[in-house]
C-alpha cells in the first residue's frame, strides 16, 4: 500500500468517527471495522500533545506513553451501558494475549471531567484492572485530548417532561449524559494510531489485530 492509499484509508476512518457522534450511534454503533494497516504508521493523525492526570493525583502527558503500545478509551464512570461494556472487552483482549498483553497500557480518559475527579477515577478503574490507568483534567485539558483522538462528545440534559425544560439550561443539573464517540484505539509506541475498533466488536478480533503490531 502506498502512501496515499495509507492516508485516504485513515481519512474513511476518521469520517467514520465524526459521522458517528452527528448520528447519535453512542447506543447502537454499526461502523464497519475499519483497520488501518502498518504501513499507515507514519500519519500523524492521533499524535499530539496531551496533559492529563492520572487516577493516581500525578500528571501525565503523551510523552510519558511514547514506547510502549496503549489501548485508549474515551468514557465516564457514570455511563450507564456501553462504557462498561467496552472496557471489559478492551481487558478481555489484553488477558487473550498473555505475555503479549503486558507491553499493552490501557487507558481510560474521561470524557466527564466535572464528575469523575481524581478520587472517582481511582475507584472506578481499580475495580476493573490492576493496571488500567485512569486519566481526567480540567475540561480545558480533557477537551485537548479528545481532541488528539478525534473523540466528539455532548453533554445532555434528559428531559423528563415539559416542566423539565428549564433543567437543559440548569448548569447545576447534574444528572446529564455525555454522549461521545464508543471506540477502543491502538496506539502504538510512536503515538500514531494504529487501529480503532468500534463498539460492539469482541475481545478476540480485537487480540488478533494487535497480534499483528506486537510480533513485527
Ligand atoms: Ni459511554
């Protein structure tokens, strides 16, 4: 594949991303698994800088990942169905690789930065594996890094009824959804994005397409 290939195929990916969030598909995702192959690794979509701090109190930037292979998602702790779901597949995937999962760092950057403090963080992460790194901010650096990562998020105001109208401009409200982008990304040690993998795909397509990066 030659280089324009490599990039037109990014570019399909990344569409399919922002089409994502103009359709609402947080729910109900139906993309295609797009891959993007090896010989795309010299884009520079997904890399920039980023600065964060972990579930931990310490701050992190993209620097601190540069080396190693990282399976990014973009969600909030208080996500009611495919958040949970999705890190358990990313997890999944990482125990399917055994001794091949330890070069992977996965991650999971709030897209909720007012509700999932530090301390939220922590607990949320600490639940589900030992070594998934929790990542929030202030919204100015939580909105970076989605940005790095291409990932569109909404926050909504559910509407219980008419009366409940005034809660949509209510800033205090905070029984909100955030609507965002549902995808498990592969970086790779350079910072590039490797591969994203839509909601709804299993641990072991996920195992497989590492695979190929991990033993090159
Ligand atoms: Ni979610």
């Amino acid at each position: 594949m030659d280089r324009s290939q490599a990039l037109s195929k990014l570019f399909s990916v990344l569409i399919i991303f922002t089409i994502s969030i103009f359709y609402g598909l947080h729910d109900d995702l139906a993309w295609a698994h797009k891959k993007i192959e090896s010989g795309a690794v010299s884009s520079s979509s997904n890399r920039g800088p980023f600065s964060l701090v972990d579930h931990t109190g310490r701050a992190v930037t993209n620097e601190d990942f540069l080396g190693q292979f990282m399976l990014v998602y973009f969600g909030y702790t208080h996500c009611p169905d495919v958040c949970p779901i999705d890190l358990r597949v990313m997890i999944a995937a990482i125990k399917i690789l055994g001794g091949d999962g330890k070069k992977i760092q996965p991650i999971f950057i709030t897209v909720d930065p007012e509700r999932d403090t530090v301390d939220v963080m922590a607990s949320y992460v600490t639940r589900l594996h030992p070594r998934l790194l929790g990542l929030t901010g202030t919204p100015d650096q939580v909105a970076a890094a989605a940005q790095v990562y291409h990932i569109r998020r909404m926050k909504f105001f559910p509407l219980v009824n008419e009366d409940d109208r005034q809660n949509e401009v209510n800033a205090n409200n905070a029984h909100y959804v955030v609507d965002h982008t549902a995808a498990i990304i592969l970086v790779g040690p350079d910072g590039s994005g490797l591969s994203g993998f839509p909601h709804g795909i299993t641990p072991e397509a996920i195992a497989a397409d590492i695979k190929r990066f991990i033993n090159q």
